[in-house]
C-alpha cells in the first residue's frame, strides 16, 4: 500500500495530524510503505512464480514436484535437481503436464511423453513383439528410441516404467539395435 491508501484508513483526528509533513506519524507511514512495498511487487508478480516458463530456474523442480515428475530429476554439480535433458525440457514438461495426464496409460501419452523430455522425435511403440518362437507376447511392449536419444537411456527407462500401463511388460531398443529387456523383471 502506499502512503495515500495508509492514510485514508485511518480516524480523521489522525489525518489531521498528517498536516505536519515532518511529525512522527508522517515518519511511521513513510516506514509502512516501504515495508509494504516489497511484498506488494511479490504479489503484483506472483503469475511468474507458478508459470514454468517464466519462474526462475531454481523455482522449477518445485513445481515437476506438483505434478509428481521429481522422479525423473538428478541431482546437479550445484546441489539442485534438473532434468537429465535440461531446464527447458523440464519447462515443457510441467507446462504440458494437464495434457500429458489426461494421455497417460497410452501410446499416445507415452510417445508425447518421451518426445516432451527429450526434445527429440523418432519414438516407436511396438505392441506385437515375438518372443524367439515366433509368438506374440501378449501384454509386452518395445519402445525403440532414436540413436539421439540414447544419452538419456535412464531417464527414458524410468519414464517408460511409469507412464505405460502397470500390467504391460517393456523392452527398450536402440532403433536398429537389441532391445534391452527393462520392465521384464518387474512388470510394476
């Protein structure tokens, strides 16, 4: 508040008094407002604390923590959490956060998932593996992921384990590598 608005609340006998410019009431409004002042430009700005692209970087693995997306943050050389892809990669993430919740458990969700905290395109779900008799394994998935990708195998890894459907086993494959048998083990 500044000093007008301070003043208009107070009992006339006390806005009399403000006549003085140089009197103690005059001082203690003086110090109110500049109290009040750093507060105020908090709140006039406080949309910039919880939107992910403008928030400072050191705010934004607070806000992955809200949508549950602080399991795929390391920790960095400064001692704060980023994503193994990068802050901005991690904007993107919460800022898409709604959309890729309303997908999640689908093909669809996973590969906007996996492209979202890339960066990169170039994913594949394959949903009728063989097995080496030539069977389809039901409930089993691969996911073949570009030869970019490949820096970030861990944090696909975990995104695959928990964005697909709970019942469905995975694979991960280098496209054209050898899959690497990641959710056979534990299938939750």
């Amino acid at each position: 508040m500044n000093r007008a608005d301070i003043e208009r609340y107070l009992p006339g006998v006390y806005q009399q008094t403000l006549e003085n410019e140089r009197g103690p009431l005059a001082a203690l409004l003086s110090a109110m407002e500049a109290l009040h002042e750093p507060v105020e430009d908090t709140i006039a700005s406080f949309d910039a604390t919880f939107n992910p692209y403008r928030t400072p970087d050191r705010f934004v693995s607070y806000l992955a923590g809200w949508l549950d997306l602080d399991y795929l943050l390391i920790e960095g050389p400064d001692g704060s959490h980023v994503l193994p892809s990068g802050v901005t990669r991690l904007r993107e993430l919460i800022a898409t956060g709604a959309e890729l919740m309303r997908w999640r458990g689908t093909r669809r969700g996973l590969l906007a998932f996996l492209e979202t905290a890339t960066g990169l395109t170039g994913f594949a779900i394959e949903d009728q593996v063989t097995n080496e008799a030539g069977a389809v394994r039901p409930f089993h998935i691969r996911v073949d992921i570009p030869v970019e990708a490949e820096p970030h195998r861990a944090m696909i890894d975990a995104i695959v384990r928990t964005e697909r459907p709970a019942h469905i086993t995975y694979e991960l494959s280098a496209l054209g590598g050898t899959p690497d048998a990641g959710g056979d083990a534990n299938p939750n």
